[in-house]
C-alpha cells in the first residue's frame, strides 16, 4: 500500500500568516532563439518539447534542458 500524498493546506483569510507562493510561470522559448545558460554559455534553441526540455546546441555540444529552464535564459 502507498503511503498518500500530504495534501496542500487552504489558506484562510483570517490567518496571520502570508500565503503559500504560486509557482513561476515555466519559461517559453521558440525554435531559433538565442538563449544563455549558467554552465554551457550561448547557445541556439534548436528542438522544443511543450512544457518538458529544449534541445540547445551551444556550438561544442547539443544539450537537452529539462523544464523549469533554472539556468537557461532567453537573450
């Protein structure tokens, strides 16, 4: 048997403390755009999958970056 999952708490108006964060928008990126990443350098966007990773080939190497893009910046 699975243990379950803890469920998310509701935040009550009257309650002294702020709200839980929403989590960031996840990043969109398009075929062909210049991009920048912490580790690899510039790079090219050069496949997309919706919502999951971008194929980036930052000239030495084709790297495949997994959602939510943390390094990954679009220029």
């Amino acid at each position: 048997m699975k243990p379950s999952k803890p469920t998310q708490r509701r935040h009550l108006p009257t309650s002294p403390f702020k709200p839980p964060a929403a989590a960031p928008p996840l990043k969109e990126f398009a075929l062909h755009d210049q991009v920048s990443h912490d580790k690899y350098g510039l790079g090219r966007v050069l496949e997309i999958d919706p919502g999951r990773a971008v194929l980036v080939d930052f000239g030495t190497q084709k790297v495949k970056i997994l959602a939510p893009f943390a390094k990954l910046f679009k220029l």
